[in-house]
C-alpha cells in the first residue's frame, strides 16, 4: 500500500523539522512491512530530503521531469537523471496542474519513456475534469490518457498510476465508493498487474470511508501531506 506525499509548490527548509515525526512512527508501526511511504517535495528540497531520510525506508520523488534524459540546454528545466543522481526514485507524471498548463498525452509519453531509461518508477497521473464527469466521458478519457500516455511502452512494471480527478483534487469532494471501485477497476482491466492509487482531498476524515475501497493500492495525497500529523492519522486510520 502505497502512501505518496506530494508537496506541490510548498515547503521551505524549515518544513523538514517536523519529518522526524514521520520517521519515528514509521519504524514503530507494526504494520510497516506493508506499506511504502514515498515524499515527492519540490525540486530544491530534494537533496535535503534525500539526506533526511537516508537511513529510512522512506523514498523520495520529484514531482515532474524534463521528457528529454540526456543533458542540453534548456533552461529551467531538470531532466530524470539528473533526479536519480539526487536519489529520486520516483516522479510524478501526469499531474493534472502540469496538464492544464499545457502538457498533453504525448509529451507525458515522452517523459514517462525518459523517466523509465533513468530508471525511476513513475506516478503516473490520469483523471477526468468535472465537465468530462457531468458529460459521462470519464472512462473515454481514461481510456485516452492510458493509451497515448503508455504508447510503446512494454515494460509497465515500473509504473503506478494515480487516479485523480480533477474535480476532486483541492476541492473536499471525493469520488462516492461504487464509482471510485469501478473507475479503479476499469483501469486494472486496460492495464494488467499495475498498482493503481487514488489521489484528490484525502484527508484524516475521509480516509475511514476510502478504505472500504478495497481495490486500491494506496493514496497520492496533497495538501495533507504537507502535515506530518495529518499524514501519519491518515496511515494509522487506513489500518484500525
Ligand atoms: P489534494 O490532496 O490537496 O486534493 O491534492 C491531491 C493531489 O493533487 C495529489 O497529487
């Protein structure tokens, strides 16, 4: 069972401090043999994390990547070398905010190919926007992402994916639990043996009700990531 922090575009050193509390719950929790905790923070605090938990069991992963693995000049830009040098073993691909900024399939394609030559397991992020939801295409998109996403890629083994629909993600709202069970399903049926995780709003609150779930592989979660106590009552509630 997958638990991912995604920080987004917050955190400054001083967010680290509390990490140890992480750390500390992590080594005593009984059920920690079946879980994996991974912090995907922003790109400057990668070092730091990597050094925070060196001696853990805890991953860290980058949030997005260039689609190119070789070096060059493009400013700006950090490619999935360059990650696996710091000790990223994981990227985020696909999220929806990098998608309604202007990334589409193919591009994603092409970083998620990049990404897996480096050797990084990859999050990779699909989901429906709430108009698509309101027109019932949900599974026509999926379907879409899947495909264009994971063209020619043969070896999925290295690859997660992240359900997030967009409408959910900030916003409070989670999916009802037949719906999510059967979109869930949906995609383990396209994509034999991958993991699939649920990301939007999870919360202390509502992961009581996620749980009942019981085809997902684990959780990307954002903003209550971002606090460690929030983080560690969302992994013990999970299993009480
Ligand atoms: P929130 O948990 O803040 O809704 O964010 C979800 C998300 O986008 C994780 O990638």
């Amino acid at each position: 069972m997958y638990f991912i922090a995604n920080w987004k575009m917050f955190g400054s050193l001083n967010s680290l401090n509390s990490l140890n509390k992480v750390i500390k719950f992590f080594k005593i929790f009984k059920k920690n043999k079946f879980l994996k905790i991974v912090y995907c923070p922003p790109t400057t605090l990668l070092g730091p994390m990597a050094e925070i938990f060196k001696k853990t069991k805890i991953d860290i992963g980058a949030q997005n990547c260039h689609e190119q693995d070789s070096y060059g000049a493009f400013t700006g830009s950090v490619n999935s070398k360059m990650l696996k040098n710091i000790g990223a073993k994981y990227v985020i691909i696909g999220h929806s905010e990098n998608r309604q900024r202007g990334e589409n399939d193919k591009l994603i394609n092409q970083k998620i190919k990049s990404a897996s030559r480096s050797g990084l397991k990859v999050i990779f992020c699909i989901g429906e926007t709430l108009n698509e939801k309101r027109k019932k295409i949900t599974k026509k998109v999926l379907n879409r992402q899947l495909r264009l996403g994971l063209s020619k890629i043969k070896s999925k083994n290295k690859i997660i994916i992240a359900y997030e629909p967009v409408w959910s993600i900030g916003t409070g709202l989670i999916p009802n639990a037949s719906d999510l069970y059967e979109t869930i399903n949906f995609i383990k049926k396209k994509i034999r043996k991958i993991k699939v995780l649920y990301g939007g709003s999870v919360n202390p609150k509502n992961i009581d009700y996620l749980k009942t779930i019981n085809n997902l592989d684990g959780y990307l979660i954002g903003s209550a990531s971002q606090n460690s106590k929030k983080f560690i009552d969302i992994i013990k509630k999970r299993y009480s």
